[in-house]
C-alpha cells in the first residue's frame, strides 16, 4: 500500500513536472511577444511563481481517477487495474500533449489559449495544417515527438516500481480511504479559502500574454468545457425560422442605438471625473417602496439632486454577470458565464478602454476577492491603469469582515485614490458588505424583515456609508467635475419574496449624481423601462464618444430608444416592455412569468437570443 501511495505522489509530480515543461516551451517559443515589458525576464518569474497553486489544482484533479482505482486495488490485487493506470496516465499525457501543441500553432493568430473551440478548428486538420508556415509545423510535430518520448519512458520507470501484490498494511489503507481525499480535494480547489480556484488566481499581470502563461493550459481546457456542455459542437439550440427582414426589425427594436440619432444632452461638461459604485445586491424593492425607502435615506435624499432611474433592471442574478453587462454591455447568456472563458471576453468593448483612449485615467477597487467567477480575468481584460483588491489593500484587520473590507472604509479608500487621481479620472467600486454573512460593523437599525433582517441593515449600512462618503468628496477640489453613478450589479430576495423569474426580483436603482449635471435635469426620475447593459453606450454618447463597438448596450437619452429591457433567465430569457413582460423557459417551451399584453414577447425573446448565442459562439 505505501508502494502504492508513492505511485500517486509520483504521478502527481509527473503531471506538475509536465505543465511546467510546456510553460518552459511555450515561454521560449514566444519569447518575443513576451517583449512589452521592461524586464521580461522578472515577469516571467512572476508568471510562474502565479501559476504554483493553479498547476497543483490541475494534477490534483488528474491523480482523482488514480486514487480511485489504486483504492480499488487495495481490494482485488489485479494487474489489470496496473495496465488502466498506465493506460490514463500516457492518455492523460498524449491528450494534454496536443492541447499544448495547438496552443503553441494557434497562439500567435488568436492570442488565446485553447478551448473546447479547438474540437471545431480540428475537424479539417488539413487546413489547420495548411494555416501554419511548413517549418513551424515541423517545429511542433519535433516538439511533440520528443516529449512524448521523454514523459514514455518516465511513466514506463514510475510504473516498473509498482508492485501490484505489495503486502497490505492497513493503517496506510485507512489513511488512504480517508485522509488522503482530503489533501486531494483541497489541493484541487486552491486550499480552504471560502471561493475555490479559478483562473483569476493566477492573474498578475497588465499584459494578457503574462497572464495567459500563468493559466494552466489543462486546467482552462476542461473549464471551458464544463462551462459548455451544452454548445460543445458549436451548434445554436435556438435557432428560429423566420424572415430575415423580419429578424432585422426585432433586433433593431432590442439591440444598440444609432450613434448618429438625436439625444438629450444631460451634462455641463464633455469630459467630467466619473465615480461609478456598484451596490452588492441592491434591491429596487428599495426605490419603489415608501417603507424600503427609509432604508436608504441617503440614496433617496441624493435622488431629489440628480437622475433616478426608476425602471432599472439587471442582466440577470450574479455578480460575474452583472459586471460584463455594465462595463461590456453584454447581456448574461443563459448556460454560461462569459467571464469564466478569457478567450471570448476579450473579444468584447470595455467601457474602461474607451475611456482610457480618451484621455481618462483609470482604477478598479474591492474590497474583497475578485476571483469568484473569474472576475479578475475579466476585469484585468477592461485594462484599468490600476486594479487593487483586498490582497492588495493594506488596512487594519479591525475593518475586515469575512468577506474583506467594509463599505465604509472602502469608500474613504476610493475617494483618497480619487483625490490622488490625475483628471479626468474613472474610479469604481465594487461594495460588498450587502453579500451575506451581512456582518457590517453597525448595530441593527432596520427592526423589521424576519429572515431578511440582516441584508436590509446591509443596506442601511452601505447607504449610510455611501452619505459619508459623498459629504467628503463634496470638500474635494474634484467634485464640482464629478459624474456619480450608482447601480447594482444585481438584485436580491427582500421580504416582497418575488420568484426570480418575475420581473420585480430583477428591479434595481441606478442613480446618476453630480453638479456636472444640468440644473433642469436635477431631481428627475426617469421612468423609461431601461437595462444596466446600457451604461455604456449612455455615459459614453453623453461624452460624445463613440459607442459603435457596444452592439448590445443603447443609449438611453436617444430620441430612438425603444422602452424594453431582457433579462436572463435559468433556460431562457425575459423581455420587459411597456406593454407586458414575458420570462420563458426554452428547454422546457413554457411561460414561467407574464403581465400584461405578452402578445409577440415570445418571438421577439426567441430572435433575440439566438443572435446573442451566435455572438458568443462565434467570439
């Protein structure tokens, strides 16, 4: 049995020796792309230093199977289960081998590391073949050969020093049963920390290819394929027949606005400082509600002085959702999250780059851990000048909570990183202290709630923090330029228990605050029927700069606004408009949510996420 726990450890080693190798290759390989920095090499070094806890993630989870039938050898003392070994790991190997090998071919044209795209990039290995100069195919089939060759002859060696029959000491039999699972679960999920791994770990860098060389190309490869089961052969399950012309007027109606359209002009100044704070969960149960209202007095108060928009709704119910709608205008796609695969968010505008070419300097702060739905990925792919999270915050442990820094303190931080700022600045905050466990640092005030008493006082507490944080900036030289805007990356459930399939549940506030904007537009609610995912293409046609690139984002002021907001749901999608609001589930071809005249939601809904499907697939 010790016999066979040395195997494991060998194993182990060998597929972390193998991730490191190819890194080795893949650095040597492209070592001129890796030339966008002053000191390389440093880089480098930090690039693998990065990837240590995503590569143990990865032959952890490669030695499960192993662990499995090394147990089960335990019981039977079969040689066959000694040939199934070697078996996985050459397989394990060979088919890792040609992921690598398709990365190195395919990384100089895409820029990004394989995923389970590759399967229909392969179907024609002649043209693949064909895409590349003879003598770099050379190059790769000289690379492959020669570590298949080396890792054979290692596995032969690891496997020649296992004895099938070894005698059985049960102590180590227990330990391996019991405690070792342990070790292996734990090292495959990144350690006890409350989020597992993912490939934001890793991220470390400003420049996607230093990033990309920390990500374990293994690791990302079965990601992007857990994340897509249902689309793995690259087809559109909702595909409709319908005239083109037809499919054209609907998505006019419910995708971007023409840049050239006449709009209301809301600001005093085309380049302003813009302070963007996305509320944790903030419900408009909030905003509509009398009772709500009282607890966010301050909100409230600041929306007699700037633009409420009333009718606000969010993408759909997650943080990694939300945040791409907002800075992307990309709507959350029911199946997956396009967060979790660098090789297709980068493929979106960011709100954060527009502005950077436009003269803006940028930052990004949390007070907690990004990498919950790889959200470090995606937000080092907006490209602000400066991203700090809670790792990265030096502040007294007496204003952490469990999942970082409190609201409060977080907002003191923005506004001294905003006073130190070059103008025009673009600053946002990410708050957290209205996630659950709700451990602000207040004693309760909200007295009502029941089970929702804690995330109401959340909310009292973070508006309460956000009241403070704007009487201070207002003693700043920057705030007689400043633009705020507030909005929730996503809804919550409030004591109204709305199903999330109803529209309500996907209400939120977004508030725009400022003296930049117009006296005759202070105090205004704004009751159009609007969506975060148009932020974008809002904010940036108020600067009077383009918003072409946003295909999925409008611009709310246009004259050419059509009142109507999707959201996601579970199967499907949710239309909202005037006239009635439908949710829909496809997989199971039902209605899960309807008010009012729904007459034609269905069609719209249908086209609409086929084209957004499409996009994504295609990205």
């Amino acid at each position: 049995m010790q016999n066979s726990l040395a195997l494991l450890l060998k194993q182990f080693f060998l597929f972390f020796f193998f991730i490191e190798l190819f890194r080795t290759i893949f650095v040597v390989y492209y070592w001129d792309k890796l030339q966008v920095v002053a000191h390389p090499f440093k880089e480098t070094l930090l690039a693998y230093v990065n990837a240590i806890s995503l590569d143990v993630a990865t032959a952890s989870i490669l030695i499960v199977i192993p662990w499995l039938l090394l147990n089960i050898n335990i019981l039977f003392k079969s040689k066959i289960i000694k040939i199934i070994l070697f078996i996985y790991t050459c397989g394990v190997i060979v088919f890792s081998t040609f992921i690598y090998i398709a990365e190195l071919g395919i990384y100089n044209e895409w820029e990004e590391k394989p995923t389970f795209k590759i399967f229909n990039y392969l179907k024609h290995p002649d043209e693949a073949i064909a895409s590349n100069p003879i003598m770099l195919t050379i190059i790769l089939t000289f690379i492959m050969l020669v570590v298949l060759a080396i890792f054979y002859r290692l596995i032969k060696k690891i496997f020649l020093s296992y004895d099938v029959k070894a005698k059985r000491d049960y102590r180590v039999v227990l330990f391996s049963l019991f405690i070792l699972p342990l070790f292996i679960f734990l090292g495959a999920r990144g350690g006890w920390a409350e989020i597992p791994i993912s490939q934001s770990t890793v991220y470390f860098s400003k420049h996607k290819v230093y990033n990309d060389i920390a990500i374990s190309t293994v690791y990302n490869f079965i990601h992007s394929i857990t994340e897509n089961q249902a689309i793995l052969n690259g087809e559109n399950p909702y595909k409709i027949t319908l005239d083109d012309d037809k499919k054209e007027t609907i998505l006019h109606e419910l995708m971007a606005t023409p840049e050239e359209c006449k709009r209301e002009s809301i600001l005093s100044m085309d380049r302003p400082n813009i302070v963007l704070v996305i509320w944790e969960s903030l419900s408009g149960d909030f905003i509509k509600d009398e009772k709500y209202q009282k607890v966010i007095p301050n909100i409230m108060k600041m929306s007699q002085e700037g633009i409420l928009f009333t009718h606000t709704y969010s993408s759909a119910t997650l943080s990694h959702e939300g945040l791409p709608s907002i800075f992307s205008g990309w709507p959350a796609l029911a199946g997956t999250y396009i967060t979790n695969l660098p090789s297709k968010f980068y493929k979106l505008p960011f709100l954060t780059q527009k502005l950077k070419e436009n003269g803006y300097s940028t930052g990004f702060y949390f007070g907690g851990q990004l990498r919950y739905g790889n959200l470090t990925s995606y937000m080092y792919g907006n490209g602000f000048d400066i991203i700090q999270e809670h790792s990265d915050i030096n502040m007294d442990s007496d204003k952490e909570g469990v999942l970082g820094y409190h609201d409060e303190y977080m907002l003191e931080y923005l506004l001294q990183k905003s006073s130190q700022a070059k103008e025009p600045f673009f600053n946002s905050l990410f708050t957290l202290s209205s996630h659950s466990p709700y451990d602000q640092p207040m004693k309760d005030v909200v007295e009502w709630g029941a089970g929702d008493k804690g995330y109401l006082n959340s909310i009292y507490y973070t508006d309460k923090s956000i009241g403070k944080f704007i009487e201070m900036a207002k003693k700043e030289s920057w705030y007689k330029n400043t633009l705020f805007i507030f909005i929730a990356d996503h809804s919550h459930h409030t004591p109204q228990a709305w199903s999330r399939a109803d529209k309500r549940w996907h209400h939120i506030p977004m508030l725009f605050y400022g003296d930049v904007i117009k006296k005759e537009y202070r105090g205004k609610n704004i009751d159009k029927i609007v969506s975060q995912r148009d932020i974008a293409a809002t904010l940036l046609s108020q600067l009077n700069i383009s918003h072409k690139e946003f295909l999925w984002s409008r611009d709310i002021f246009c004259k050419e606004y059509k009142e109507n907001a999707y959201i996601m749901n579970k199967n499907g999608f949710g239309l909202i408009t005037k006239e009635g609001s439908l949710t829909y589930d496809l997989k199971e071809d039902r209605v899960v949510y309807k008010d009012g005249n729904v007459s034609g939601l269905k069609l719209k809904g249908n086209v609409y996420m086929q084209k957004l499907l499409q996009t994504y697939l295609d990205y």
